[in-house]
C-alpha cells in the first residue's frame, strides 16, 4: 500500500524503528482510556503490532491497513491510522490515535481526510469511538461524518460496560 502526505502530515507504513514510539504513545493510560486494550507494559507489545501491520501491508486484498503518522517537516512520531475493511458488507471502518503532546493542532482532521482516498472506492466510511470521547466524535462530525447508532452500554471493557456510537458518511 503507498504512503502519503497532506500539509503537515506523512502517512506511512510502519518500521520497527517506530516501536518506541508506538509504545510511548500506547503506554499513557490516557491514551487507551477510550481503547478496548489496557495500557502497553512492554516494547515487544509495539514490536509485535508493527510486525503485524508491516505484514498486513503487502496482503491481497489488504482488508486491514495502518499508517505511522509523522510530521512532514521534522519527521516526528505523533501518532497511528487505519481502516479496517468488510467487503462481504462494504465497509470500511476508520480508526486513529495521535499522541496526547499533538491533542489540539487538527493533526487527527488532517490524517483521516489523507487517508480516506487510499481507501476502496463506493464502500461506506464508517468511525466507531466510546460516546465518551467528546475529540472523536467532534472529528466524525467535522468530517461529515453521521451519527446512525448509539448504545449506551455495548460490552464490556477493563471492568465496565462501554458504549459506543457509529458515524457513517
């Protein structure tokens, strides 16, 4: 899958280079607050995802796909993208996470809106987040995005039930 840049961003395939910094970013548990996974407690944790997405990028048909996202400028780690398709029902399912230093500077708008022409044409874009998370929902919507479901409690998570909302555009 080829990379690419917008403005201030460079959405490319992960490098085992970028484990510490994955690690970093999903070790702050204020960064998995709103995840389905704790806080990671080791490196290889990351190691093994970025092996596992470097993998997912040169399967075909790629149905799971993720960035590391860098600043174009100075090349700084700030945070993942990815979609998840399904083809039998044509969708595809975005997800982010930029570390909690980027939070504020539209660094999350500008990724998604460079990601999604990667995407598979004529399928629907569909974002899922915890009803919590006030950023996430404000991005579906300032993207266009369209709330069509909403559960207050969908499963359950580190010791709690979770909501979740859906957009769709």
């Amino acid at each position: 899958m080829r990379d690419t840049k917008s403005d201030r961003l460079h959405l490319r395939a992960p490098q085992l280079s970028d484990a510490a910094d994955v690690f970093a970013m999903n070790s702050n548990p204020e960064m998995t607050k709103y995840q389905s996974w704790p806080p990671l407690t080791e490196e290889a944790q990351a190691i093994r995802w970025v092996e596992q997405t470097m993998k997912e990028h040169t399967e075909t048909p790629c149905i799971s796909l993720a960035f590391v996202v860098t600043t174009t400028a100075e090349n700084t780690f700030i945070g993942n993208i990815g979609a998840e398709s399904d083809h039998d029902n044509s969708a595809t399912e975005l997800w982010y996470s930029i570390a909690a230093e980027h939070h504020g500077k539209g660094y999350a708008t500008e990724a998604v809106r460079a990601m999604i022409p990667l995407l598979p044409e004529g399928y629907v874009l569909e974002i899922e987040c915890d009803p919590r998370n006030a950023a996430s929902r404000k991005l579906a919507e300032r993207l266009g995005f369209k709330e069509v479901h909403y559960e207050e409690k969908s499963y359950e998570c580190k010791g709690q039930w979770v909501g979740l909302v859906k957009y769709v555009r």
